[in-house]
C-alpha cells in the first residue's frame, strides 16, 4: 500500500473509531473497537519491522556512501578555500613586486645598452682619437684602475 493511499485512510479510520466510541453506549462494543485497534497497531508494528529489515542493508549502504560523499565534499571545499587564499596571497605580491620589476627591468635596459656600447668600443680596429679637456683631466692609471671606469669616463666628456 502506497504511503498516499495510507494517509487517505488514516484520517478516515481515526473519524470512524471517534464515531464508534462516541455512539456505542456499552463498554462491549468500545472494547471490540479498542482490540481491533490493537490488532490493526500490531499488525502495522510487525510490517514496519519487517520493510526495516528487508532495507537495512540498502540504507546502510546508502548511509554509508553519503557519509564518504559528504566527507569528499568537506575535503573540496577546503582545498577551495586554500586555493583561493594562496592565489589571493600571490595577487597582492605581485602587486608589491610591480615596481620593483619595473625598476630592475630599467636597469637591465641600462646595462644592454651600456654593454653594446662596450662592445662596439672593444671590436673597433683603431681606437678613436681622445680629446683631453683642459677642464677634466683624464685619470690616471694605476693599476688597480679597472678599464670599464676609464671607458665611463670618456663616454662622459
């Protein structure tokens, strides 16, 4: 019997035994409806039993797989929350190192050209003509005097 059809007939069945109860005048008749009452309860008691114990496996089961699925989904949802909070974290430093970056990229642009000009100085085949300034006389060798300052200083007259 569907759990529908059940719920149909239990308003009906409880309207009929208040009907009985409050018709009968002798203690028999209340008596009859009490044990057929009980009857209907024991019977009712013994199918319930008897659906639980045919489905206890299947609602173990069932039980048991929604635990494990629960418990995969508690799991996710941490590694989510993780995941959102390193990326969060790795957002505001690349944030911070932005100009850093920005200022070492500068520099490397600097450098490159320092060193091709360096390069061009060094694979000339005749060195050009230096022009000493009465205002800034060239340094003078020593040596400990690296040749790299000595080219700085003619690149700056």
């Amino acid at each position: 019997m569907s759990s529908y059809s059940m719920r149909t007939k239990q308003p009906s069945l409880l309207q009929d035994v208040i009907r009985n109860l409050s018709v009968s005048s002798d203690n028999s008749s209340r008596d009859n409806q009490r044990r057929k009452l009980q009857d209907d309860l024991k019977l009712t008691s013994e199918r319930m039993e008897s659906l639980v114990r045919d489905h206890q496996e299947n609602l173990h089961g069932t039980l048991e797989t929604f635990v494990g699925i629960d418990a995969k989904i508690c799991e996710s949802q941490e590694k989510v929350r993780q995941l959102k909070a390193s990326l969060k974290e790795c957002k505001t430093l690349l944030h911070c190192k932005r100009d850093e970056l920005r200022r070492l990229w500068l520099e490397d642009v600097k450098y490159k050209q320092m060193i091709k000009i360096l390069e061009s100085m060094f694979a000339s085949p005749s060195p050009p003509p230096l022009h000493y300034s009465t205002c800034h006389p060239p340094p003078p060798l020593h040596s400990h005097t690296h040749p790299c300052s000595l080219s700085f200083y003619f690149l700056s007259l």
